[in-house]
C-alpha cells in the first residue's frame, strides 16, 4: 500500500471524465488500496481515483468513526440506476477543497450498481450521509465538484479564500 497525493482545486486534472475499467483486475484492486490509506491518512470518508491523478472510474468510501470498525466500500465504474424524488441538504466539504464547506442539495436516497474489489456486480440502496457520499464522490468522475453545485458568487468566494491562503503559505523572497 501507498499514500497517493491528493490533488487541489482548482488543478485542471479534477475537471476531466474518468474512463472506465475493463475489469477489476490486481492493479484497479491495489488502487482502491491506496486510495483508502490515503483516505483514511487525511482523513476523509471519501475519495475519487481522479483526485489522485488517475482518470479512472473508481471510488472508495468509509464512514466509520474512529472509534468504530472500518468498513471501506470500494467501487468501479458505479452507476446511479434510481435517485429519490426526495432531496436532502449536506453541509459538504472535499479533499482537494481543504477546510471549505457548503450546503448541497442531492437526492436523499439512491441505488447505485457498481463492480466491486472482486470484480462482482453489486446493488447498494443508500440514503443518509451514505447516498451524498456516493454522489459527491461520482461527480468527481465526471470532472465536477461540490463548488459546482453552488452559485458562481459562493463559489468566487472559495476560490478567491483559496488563492489567498496559498500566497500567504509562499515564503518571502528578498
Ligand atoms: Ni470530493
């Protein structure tokens, strides 16, 4: 297992579509390995590949506290096969958006076919933080964040919050 590097908004590479795999082979499977350590090191309780660096379409999640047992679910190639009518508003935030969050409105509850770390197909209904999760993580293979669910006026301010706190990260130069 490896920590990846997790790339930052607004880097280009989170803004492309993921392809997907042909199978869930030994490479897809150690992946979702790194993935996970990765997550789990930032912490998080999602992450996308393309995220870190890899267009392809593969998630990984876990909403297990500290505390608790992990439970990971890995996923490759998901696909939403039915969305509630229902919506339902998350506080979110995102690993390549550190320490910025934003209320998002998405289907409350899902069903969602993907191919797992065995190469099975598998149906998941979700609802709860579960059913955002899986959403906010399949948007990133799409190319699109959580800030492009919000007005462009909330999502200047991020940005310009964003620029502002890595030129005072830069050392001064004489
Ligand atoms: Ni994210």
């Amino acid at each position: 297992m490896a920590l990846l590097n997790i790339l930052n908004y607004p880097d280009k590479r989170l803004h492309k579509i993921a392809k997907p795999v042909d199978k869930v082979d030994a490479e897809v499977r150690r992946l979702m390995d790194d993935m996970l350590e990765t997550m789990y090191k930032a912490p998080g309780i999602g992450l996308a590949a393309p995220q870190v660096g890899e267009l392809k379409r593969v998630i990984v999640i876990d909403l297990a506290r500290e505390d608790e047992k992990p439970q990971p679910l890995r996923m490759a190639n998901p696909e939403l096969i039915a969305v509630s009518d229902e919506d339902a508003v998350y506080n979110e935030g995102c690993l390549s958006l550190p320490e910025h969050y934003a209320d998002v409105t998405r289907p409350a509850a899902i069903k969602v076919r993907y191919l797992d770390h065995e190469n099975e197909i598998r149906e998941l209904e979700a609802d709860g933080l579960l059913a955002t999760c899986i959403q906010h993580e399949m948007d990133h293979l799409e190319g699109i964040l959580f800030v492009d669910h919000l007005t462009a006026l909330k999502r200047n301010m991020i940005l310009r919050k964003l620029l502002k706190a890595k030129k005072s990260q830069q050392p001064v130069s004489a």
